[in-house]
C-alpha cells in the first residue's frame, strides 16, 4: 500500500522533516511543510520565525531574507509543485491497480530527486544568509541545537523493546490513517513486520549529531557564500556521497525491509481499503494542485 512507502518509519520520518525544516530553516527552504496548503501559504512566515528562533536575526537580515523568499517561493510553486503533483498522481495509479516492486523502487528514487532538487533551489540564498552571521548568532545557533541533540538523544536512551513498541503504533497509526479500519488480522501482522525491521533510530541521531557538528563547525570559520554553499551542497544536496558507510548502509537496509512489508501490506488491504487510500491521495493532489494557483 502506499503507506508502506514509508512503513515502520513514521516517528523517524516526522524526525527527518522536522531536521529538514531546521536545514530548510538554515538553507532558507519548505522542507517539512508536507505540503500542507496552510504550512505551504505562510512558508515566508514560517521560515522567518524559525529562523529566528536558532540566529535571532537581526532587521538587516530579517529584511534580506523575507526578500529573497518571495521569488525563491514564486519559483517553487511555478517549477516543483508541478512535479509533486505528477508524483502523487502516478503513485495513485500505481496503488489502484496494486504496488509492485519496481513501484516502491521508483517511488524510493523520484523521492530522493525531489529531495535533491528541493535543496539544491536553496542552497545559494542560504551560503549568503549564514555569510552574514555574526560571532554571537553562531553561539545562539550552537546553543539551540545543542538542546535539539539532547532532546533527540532521549529517544535512543529508553530502552529498545519501548523503541520498537513505539514504532508499531506509529505505523499502525500510520496504516490506519491511508487504509481506514484494521482487521484484528492486519493489526496482528502489521505489528509483527513493524518489530522485524531494523532498528536504525540510534544510526539516525548519530548522523543527526554528525551533520549539525559539521554545521557548526563551518560557521566557526572564515566563509564565503561560496564557500558555504558548496559545504552545505555536500552535505544535504549529495548527502549520499558524503554520509559515513555504516549509515547508508542502515538507510538501505531499512529500504528493502520497508519495500517488502509494503508489498506484503498490499497485497492484504481489501477493495474498500484501496480505495480509501486513492481518496485520500487524490485529495492530497488536489491540494498541491490548488497551491499551485498561489
């Protein structure tokens, strides 16, 4: 089902958008609106507040910023909407007549370009904001990551039988919500698939600390825009290449785990189910579609 695109991975996925958006917050971006048409509408807003909140940026910069994301929105709307839509609009397609695995293969790449495509939009704009950071907003930038890291780190402290048990119910959750009603059978299955996969929470916010270390690390030098746009390039545009093996090892593993437990999801869900899921992203199309018109 097409839940199963991100099966067993909802609290790690709500985790990721979040860290997106303090990257999009950095790289003055949308990641993690999820393409909400409220979250999308005040994005300006938003960034500008969240931004804020990690530099407590001074009026020069508040006025720079709100300035360049006018045409860098107007742009996203124009050029990369049209791209969600298709996206959505083939996925529909796809879970009408039943998910393949070549399906969640391609779902799997078209998702990383669009990731891809998203920041390298940003990353210019952004090397000339964190250019103009001075001494004390990199201390307050440290400081409110530092309480980011520590509140992450909580999660991989409890134990891992609560972890896991954590992760059923989120993707209970998550199924539920595309697919409607549960039988006691699915919940049962879906529950035991949910345990099976890998446990990548601890890999994930060590790589979380690695890349807000490096983050810091580059505002603590002499940079350029330039500069700064080719290191943040590196480190969330080509992520894959520069990310440490063990990691994209994880992130692989839990792929082709997550792949086969959407195909065997899939393959359960009833006809009323299924169509329940194709309402629901059919709605979701509509809604990227509207954002389109501004």
């Amino acid at each position: 089902m097409t839940s199963g695109l991100t099966i067993g991975g909802r609290k790690r996925r709500g985790r990721l958008y979040r860290w997106s958006w303090c990257l999009a917050v950095i790289v003055v971006a949308l990641a993690g609106c999820s393409l909400t048409t409220t979250a999308y509408r005040y994005a300006d807003r938003i960034v500008l507040w969240k931004l804020d909140h990690y530099f407590s940026l001074n009026r020069d910069q508040r006025q720079d910023v709100a300035q360049r994301l006018t045409p860098l929105l107007e742009k996203h709307r124009h050029e990369a909407l049209p791209q969600y839509e298709t996206f959505l609009q083939e996925i529909r397609q796809r879970v009408e007549r039943g998910l393949t695995g070549s399906d969640i293969d391609w779902a799997y790449t078209t998702y990383d370009r669009l990731r891809a495509d998203l920041f390298e939009r940003l990353v210019a704009d952004t090397g000339v904001f964190l250019a103009s950071v001075d001494t004390k907003q990199v201390r307050v930038f440290e400081s409110t990551l530092q309480k980011d890291t520590i509140q992450a780190a909580r999660v991989v402290q409890i134990s891992t039988p609560e972890r896991l048990n954590k992760r059923v119910e989120a993707t209970l959750d998550l199924v539920k919500d595309w697919l409607g009603p549960l039988t006691k059978g699915q919940k049962s299955q879906i529950r035991e698939w949910s345990l099976a996969l890998p446990d990548v929470e601890p890999m994930w916010v060590a790589y979380q600390q690695q890349r807000r270390q490096e983050l810091v690390t580059l505002l603590h030098q002499p940079r350029t825009p330039e500069r700064i746009a080719r290191e943040l390039r590196a480190m969330f545009v080509y992520h894959d290449q520069t990310a440490p093996q063990a990691y994209q090892s994880a992130v692989s593993q839990m792929r082709e785990n997550a792949k086969a437990m959407a195909l065997a999801i899939d393959r359960g869900v009833t006809p009323e189910q299924r169509r329940h899921a194709v309402s629901k992203l059919q709605r979701l199309i509509d809604q990227v579609h509207d954002l389109q018109a501004g």
